[in-house]
C-alpha cells in the first residue's frame, strides 16, 4: 500500500489511543481473565508502536520487527502461565475477581 | 494515498479502535472474549499496510488462533462464576476512566509536542526482501534472543503444566489404586 501523505502521527496516536483503552480495562476490571485481555490490547499498540517507528524510520534495518517477534513470543508464553494461574486461583478459591482474591494483602 | 486507500485505512481504524473498546466495557465476558477477533485482525491489517506480511501472518496464527483460543477456554472453565448480570467492574471504575483519559491527553501532547520532525515519507520495502532478511537475521546477528525466546517457551510450557494441574485429583487416583 502507498504510504505516501501518510504521518507517522496517525500510527503513534492510534498506538495511544489503544493504550489507554488498554489501560481503562486492566485497571476497571474485576475478572482476571479480562485485565489478561486488556494487557494484550496494550501489548498489541507497543507492538504498532514498534513497527510504525521501524517503517518510518529506519526502514534498511529491520531491528523493531525483530522486537515484535520477541515480544509477540513472550506475550504467548505470558497468556499461558497467566491462564494457568487464573484456573489454579479458581481451583482454591473459587473465584476469578481479582478484588475478592486478598490474601497475600498485609 | 487515494480516496479507496484512505476510506480502508479508516475502516480498519474504526474496526480496531471499536473492537478493543468492546473488549473492555462488554459485560458479557465470553463476547468480549470473541470482541479481541476484530481487534487481532485490524492490528494485523495494520502490519499489512506497512508491509510487514511474515508479521501479519504470525499475529493471525499467535493472536488470533492461539492467544484467542487460550482465553476463551479460561473463560469457559470459569464460567459457572461469572454471571453476566452482575457488573464486571471494580469500585476503581471513574479512576479507570481519568486515569486512562489523562494518559492518553498526554501521550497526545507529547506526540504533538515533539514528534513533528519525525514525520518524513516512508521509503517503499520490498516486503519479500524484508521476510528473507528476517530470518537471516534471527539466525546470525539474533541468534541469542532467538534461543532465548524458545528457552522461555518452553519453560512457560513446563510452569502452565505445573500450575494447571489438580493435586488432589492426582492424590485420589494414587491413593484409589
């Protein structure tokens, strides 16, 4: 596609924009598997991030893909343990919201 | 940029932007769940217009296949918990709200603030070229991190296990035989 007239505002902004719904969601909601969704909205605008700076930028080298690989890779691996954390918590106390989930509060 | 590209960049905008909104206000968590489809897909779009396909192809498989699928399951093993009448926020609910708008204010300042510069045309890529030199490149120069990532991978494999797994059914089937 012909990036041509094309800022790099509008990649950074929408990036911005999609952190901050990311941001609403994690710290507004109560389940645990929603606040994992909304780390990966946040997740995906720094990888849109990354890209968009890589594109504009410096686009002989290819540095910020490899970032996004790295961090598309540890976001799986992050989304599984978090998953199984999640299911270990409903297991023992049955329940998923993190609100209610205090005990190692001081 | 021609009036159909700049009408499909819009779409795909309004597409993502809507979509991640969804996933975080629905109620009902299982359609929020399905609501991260669309934004997967539009974020995907976007890698596609600046010409990365080799990461469009990884965000279908990773996101949408298997991060989706994950989630959804979790959802589902969880589900006799959540009921979708009761509200599904915290008493945080209006610090969420300034809390993300103040940021986002920010971020907009600041962009405006010091981005202007940046902003230069885009050379064009050869997007075939750019996938053959990634993979040259994860293995000589990121060959590190590259191994790295798999060590990680496969220890998150080995802890989900550990944690997902139910002790006490295993004591009883030890103790039944």
């Amino acid at each position: 596609m012909n990036l041509n007239g094309l800022p790099l505002h509008f990649f950074v902004l929408l990036s911005a924009v999609l952190f901050a719904i990311g941001l609403y969601g994690l710290i507004s909601r109560r389940n645990a598997i929603a606040v994992l969704m909304s780390i990966e909205i946040v997740m995906n605008a720094a990888n849109l991030n990354f890209v968009a700076f890589w594109r504009y930028l410096h686009p002989q080298s290819l540095e910020g893909v490899v970032f996004v690989l790295v961090t598309i890779t540890v976001a799986a691996a992050e989304v599984a343990v978090g998953m199984a954390v999640v299911l270990s918590i409903y297991r023992t106390l049955h329940t998923v919201n993190v609100d209610e989930v205090a005990q190692m509060r001081g | 940029m021609s009036p159909l590209e700049t009408a499909l960049l819009l779409f795909l905008t309004a597409i993502t932007v809507l979509s991640a909104l969804m996933v975080v206000a629905v109620r009902n968590l299982i359609h929020a769940g399905f609501w991260l489809l669309p934004f997967f897909l539009g974020v995907g779009g976007f890698y596609l217009i600046l010409s990365l396909e080799f990461l469009f192809a990884l965000q279908l498989l990773l996101y949408a296949g298997a991060v989706m699928v994950v989630v959804l399951f979790a959802l589902m093993l969880t589900r006799d918990v959540m009921n979708p009448q009761i509200r599904q926020t915290n008493r945080l609910y209006v610090a969420a709200i300034a809390a993300s708008a103040s940021m986002m204010m920010l971020l907009i300042v600041l962009i405006y603030r010091h981005l202007g510069v940046l902003s230069v045309l885009p050379a064009p890529v050869d997007s075939d070229a750019i996938t053959r030199r990634l993979g040259t490149m994860l293995l000589n120069e990121y060959v590190l991190p590259f191994e790295l990532t798999s060590a990680l991978l496969l220890s998150a494999m080995l802890g989900a296990i550990f944690l997902a797994r139910n002790p006490r059914i295993e004591m009883e089937e030890e103790s039944g035989e």
